[in-house]
C-alpha cells in the first residue's frame, strides 16, 4: 500500500462518527410517519426531524449521539407512553431533544413522564412538558449531566399514591437548568433533584393562581446547589405552606460543597410566612442580593 492510500485510510479510520451521520425526516409525506419508525432505524449519531403535528406515539431511545427535533412549531408527541414509562426513554447516551412538545404522559402505576432519562448524558433544548405526571423523571447514573434549557414545564406533577413532579432527577453527576418555566405544577415539587450538583439560573418557577406544589426546589438528600436569578413564587394553593427550598430533607448521603442562593426575586402570595430556604446539610447556606415580598423568612438552619 502506497503512503497517499495509507494517510487516507487512517484518515477515515479517525473521522468523528458526526461524518456520515444520516438525516431521517418524520411527517405525513415523509419517508417515516411516526417518530418511532424513524427512531427504530436511527444509528448512533443521527438526527430524526419530525414536521408539525400530534403523534400519538412513544419511543424507546438506545442510541448514543442521537438528536430527537422537531421543525417548526408545534412537533407533539402525546397520550400514549412505552412499556408503561414515559413518551420517550431514553437509554442511549449524549442524546439530545429540541424543540418537540411532550404532553399527557399517564400510566397504570402514576409515575409517567414526557422523558425517562434511564441513560447518560442529556440535553433538551426549547421544549415543553405539560400535564404529565413527570415532565421528566431520571435515574440513578453518578457519571451521568443533565441540561435543559429554553423549556417550559406547565402542568405536570401530582402526589396520588406516590408523587411526580416538574423535574424528578436520580443521583447523577450534574443537574444544569437555564433560561427555563416552570409552572402550575400539582401537588408535587417542580424539581427535585439528587444530583451531586444542582445549578438552576435564569428561571421562572411559579405556582400561579391554580398551582399547588409543594417546594419550588428540594435537593433532599444534599449536593451542591446553585439557584441564581430566578424568579419564584409560591402560590395561595400550595400543598406546602411553610418552606420553599428544601435541602437535605431525606438525609445528606453525598457532599454538599456549595449552597449558593443569589440574586433571585421570590413572592409569597400566601396570607402567612414561609421559610425561603430551609437547610438540613452541615454546610452554610450564602444567601445574597435576594429580593422578597410577601411574608418571608430568608433562612432555617446554617447559613447567613
């Protein structure tokens, strides 16, 4: 072999697997009708796009390197979760979801979701979650980040039997949330986090009029956390009247490095106080350049 067709041999040996990643469109007049046809066929590191509509379908996801989008407006999967779990589970790892609607997500045991991250690393990007039982609900992977941006959760949780909520995350490594709604969530907490490290920056976390969730932000078994310039209310019709952000109410299991609570606007629209930050961990809680109205005490436990 001559040394031109051995450097182009070892060229395409090494060529990132993104090279002859495949575009599999998902619509009425495209090859695949359904996004679980497209996602059945999809190898690692290809990109279904779904076109506007309401899909009643579900996918299980195993592929890594994966992107799941819609285009345009208004992609919705809807009403009929797989194997009893969410509308899409996702098992493979660096997948990523963007701009599709997940709604409705209800099964037998009440503990459906829009995603079930059963995998590695997640992004979802400028996507809604609306009234299902888990807007997205992960397992236990300490190697695994989740991040979510641009999204909207309106809707989702309950507390019948056993509770969902907003966001319900396992012991990853880290939880990253920006630039993100949450909103109207029922009974249970809008997210609830076991990660190792939780940022939550930029956000909008509201009960609203009709919302009746319990915390606004729990991390129940410690972990570092980061809630920065947010906005934050707790409505008249919240399940849990006298605490807002929780941490370590399970029992601290893993270290708590950090409790940084900045710049963030929080409303009480109760007729009573709350606590805005109630810390069981060891480790201090900094509160700064917050911002409150209604009846509040900024802090129960360690902290400043």
């Amino acid at each position: 072999m001559n040394r031109t067709l051995t450097v182009l041999l070892a060229m395409a040996l090494a060529a990132p697997w993104y090279a002859s990643a495949k575009v599999l469109e998902v619509g009425p007049d495209k090859q695949f009708k359904q996004p679980s046809d497209a996602i059945a066929v999809a190898a690692n590191g290809d990109d279904v796009r779904i076109s506007p509509g309401k899909y009643f379908d579900c996918a299980i996801v195993k592929q890594d390197n994966l992107t799941i989008e819609g285009v345009g407006p208004d992609a919705i999967l809807t009403d009929n979760p797989c194997a009893g779990k969410a509308l899409l589970v996702i098992d493979g790892n660096n997948v990523t979801v963007r701009n599709l609607t997940l709604q409705r997500a209800l099964v037998p045991d009440r503990n459906g979701a829009g995603i079930r991250a059963e995998g590695g690393d997640l992004t979802i990007e400028n996507s809604q979650f609306i009234s299902n039982e888990n807007g997205i609900l992960a397992a236990e992977n300490p190697a695994a980040t989740i991040r979510i941006t641009g999204s909207s959760f309106v809707s989702n949780g309950h507390c019948e039997g056993s509770c969902a909520h907003g966001l319900y995350i396992g012991h990853i490594k880290l939880l990253h949330v920006d630039h993100s709604k949450f909103f109207n969530t029922h009974a249970g907490h809008h997210i609830k986090s076991r990660a190792l490290r939780t940022e939550i920056i930029d956000c909008d976390i509201e009960d609203g009029p009709t919302g009746t969730s319990s915390y606004l932000i729990e991390t129940p078994n410690g972990g570092s956390l980061i809630v920065e310039r947010n906005k934050l209310e707790k409505g008249q019709h919240t399940q849990n009247q006298g605490n807002t952000i929780m941490i370590g109410s399970e029992g601290v299991d893993q270290p708590t490095d950090e409790i940084t609570i900045h710049d963030n606007n929080f409303t009480n629209d109760q007729g009573r106080s709350t606590v805005f930050v109630t810390n069981r961990t060891a480790t201090e809680a900094d509160l700064s350049v917050n911002v409150f109205t209604g009846q509040v005490a900024p802090l129960e436990g360690d902290g400043k």
